[in-house]
C-alpha cells in the first residue's frame, strides 16, 4: 500500500467522497444459531435487510485468528513481495484496482476461487515454507464457514416452507460450485483527518452476485449497508460474530422476496480493517430461477439464465451498477 506523504496529494484520488453521515444502527438482526426459532427470524431479516449477524455459529474460534494472523502476516510484506501472488486472474493479490472496470478503493486483497485456492502453486513463491501453513488455515475456514453458510440455507429453506431443505445449499456443497473468497485489508488513511467530514471509499457501494457471502472482520468499523429507503447506516464492528448477506442470486430464486443488500466500507483514519469474505455461488451451468414453490400463482419478475450467463455479465459492470436490471422481464 502506497503512504501518501503530502495531505494534497489525497485530493486526486477518485474514491473520495461526500458520504452523507450514517447513523450507528443498533436494530441489524441478530440470530442466535443456537435457538429454534432461528428460521423465521432468518427469513424476516432477508425481507426486511438482506443481511443479519450471526452469533453461536459454531466456527471454532481458532480457525478464524488462525487465518487473520496468515493474512495479516501477508499484507504487512512489501508490496513487491505481495505482488509474486500474481494478478486477481482468477486467484492473487490486487492494490487499489476492483474488477476490470476501473473501480478504485482504499484496499488491498487477495482473492481466490475456493476450487483452485489449495492448489495454487504462486502463493509458494510469496509464503516460501510457510505456503503451507497458509494453504491449511485457508481450507479449516472456508470448509466451516461453508457449513454454516449451508446450515442457515437449510433454515432459510424451513423458514420458507420448502419441501427440500437443501435447495440452496446443495449449490454451496456442488464440486463444481463456483464460489470466491477474499481476504481484504483497508490499511488505516491518517490523510483522512485533513479531508474534514470527507470519506474515502474503501470498497465502493455494490451488491453481491452469488446466492449468499458470509463475512467476519476484525474490530475496525468501515462496513456500511444501505436499508430498504436508500438511507445507509454504519454496522458495528463485533469480531466474534459474522454478518451474512443476501445476494442476487438468492433475490432471483426467491422471486424478489429477499432482497440483495447493498453495501460499501469506507476507510478509517486510525486503524486498519481486515475482513475475510466467502462468497456463496452455484455451479456456472446452474439455471437461476425463482423456486416454483415460492411463486404462489406470481410470474417470474426474470428472464432465463445460468450463473454463468449472469457472471460474465457482472464482471463487465461496474461496481455501484444494478447488475440484475439486464435481467429483469420488463
Ligand atoms: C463483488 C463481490 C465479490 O467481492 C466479487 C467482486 C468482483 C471482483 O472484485 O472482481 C466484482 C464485484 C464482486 C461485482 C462486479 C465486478 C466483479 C468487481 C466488479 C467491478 C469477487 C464478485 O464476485 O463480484
């Protein structure tokens, strides 16, 4: 990450913004895992957020400072050093640069797709003997926190009254389920304190394209989510919970009933945020249709199309667009 030197020189960047202030919410629903009522309460929140905290998850606690220790360790080497992982094309490390479309944050990360993330022979090149101690703290965690991405898919699908309760989670659990994960650091911006009332923008606003991503950060505060009248409000930072969110895929499926929420991380002038995303996604032949037995009578408000058809569409937008409005019946 480059250190600005002069506090003019932070003026150029794109991704300063007049963020209007949000508010600290303190209603984001919370489920408890451990209680049975946990599917409507999962359901109501996809309605009403399209994101809710997750507590009691079952992921062992080890897992997680296992794999925020590896991806600190990494991002404190020398850029030089982060760059022998190679470009994001599709697994490595990226500077500033989201997605191919000209999107800028105050971020770095390195990403992955989860079916290539243990072979990946480039991170043997930056980690030396210690890739392997990355590689198996990086599979302990996308594999538990997968299973907890399915169990409240399971609930999500009680909660909807489905008959097949695997009807989401059975594409997290595919082979072939082409899903990401991303570690992302937003190094601390002191530049920020001259930009009075200012923000830079850490990951621009945007919605996901999967079904489902399941996110944990350390303490640093930056996520913000956009509720249902457009006004965004600031999420607590709590590094002993994950925060799931609803993506597009799974507003697809559900027929509009859930709604993908849409989120954006501003930088923080003093501490650095380290959060680490698994992105839920389906097969790339899967068709992505609303589920007929949530239908009730309703048409489909979308055209026919595979994962693969909305990927490579999403991947040709920018960050902040509505990447389902191509999609949508009019
Ligand atoms: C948003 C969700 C995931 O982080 C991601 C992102 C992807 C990328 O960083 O390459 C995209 C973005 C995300 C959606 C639109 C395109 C693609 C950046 C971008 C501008 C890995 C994903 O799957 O879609």
């Amino acid at each position: 990450m480059v250190v600005l030197s002069k506090p003019a020189a932070i003026e150029h960047y794109s991704f300063i913004r007049n963020c209007m202030p949000a508010t600290l919410h303190s209603g984001i629903p919370l489920i408890d895992l451990s209680k049975p009522d946990s599917k409507h309460l999962i359901v109501k929140a996809c309605e009403e957020f399209g994101f809710f905290k997750v507590i009691n998850h079952g992921v062992p606690l080890e897992f997680i400072t296992d794999l925020e220790s590896q991806a600190v360790k990494f991002f404190s080497l020398p850029l030089s050093e982060k760059e022998k992982a190679g470009p994001p094309a599709p697994s490595g490390y990226c500077n500033k640069r989201i997605g191919l479309n000209g999107d800028v944050g105050w971020v770095e990360y390195l990403l992955f797709t989860t079916n290539s993330c243990s072979s990946s022979q480039r991170f043997t090149s930056v980690f030396g003997d210690s890739s392997e101690k990355f590689r198996s703290a990086l599979n302990d965690y996308i594999s538990a926190v997968r299973k907890m991405a399915c169990e409240i898919l399971e609930l999500m699908a009680d909660g909807l009254m489905i008959q097949t309760r695997s009807v989401f989670s059975k594409l997290l659990m595919d082979e072939q389920s082409d899903s990401v994960f991303r570690l992302n650091h937003y190094p601390p911006c002191p530049e920020l304190q001259a930009l009075k009332g200012r923000n830079m923008i850490g990951f621009g606003e945007h919605t996901d394209p999967q079904i489902i991503s399941v996110l944990r950060s350390n303490n640093t505060s930056g996520l913000q989510i956009s509720l249902r009248d457009g006004n965004w409000i600031s999420v607590p930072p709590d590094q002993n919970s994950f925060f799931i969110n609803v993506g597009d895929s799974l507003q697809v499926m559900t027929n509009g009933r859930f709604q993908s929420v849409r989120h954006r991380v501003l930088a923080n002038s003093l501490k650095s945020r380290v959060s680490m995303i698994y992105f839920g996604g389906p097969p790339l032949s899967e068709k992505i249709a609303p589920l007929p037995s949530l239908m009730e009578g309703e048409t489909s408000l979308y055209k026919e199309f595979t994962w693969f058809e909305y990927k490579r569409s999403a991947y040709n937008s920018k960050l902040a667009d509505n990447r389902l409005e191509h999609f949508e019946k009019i």
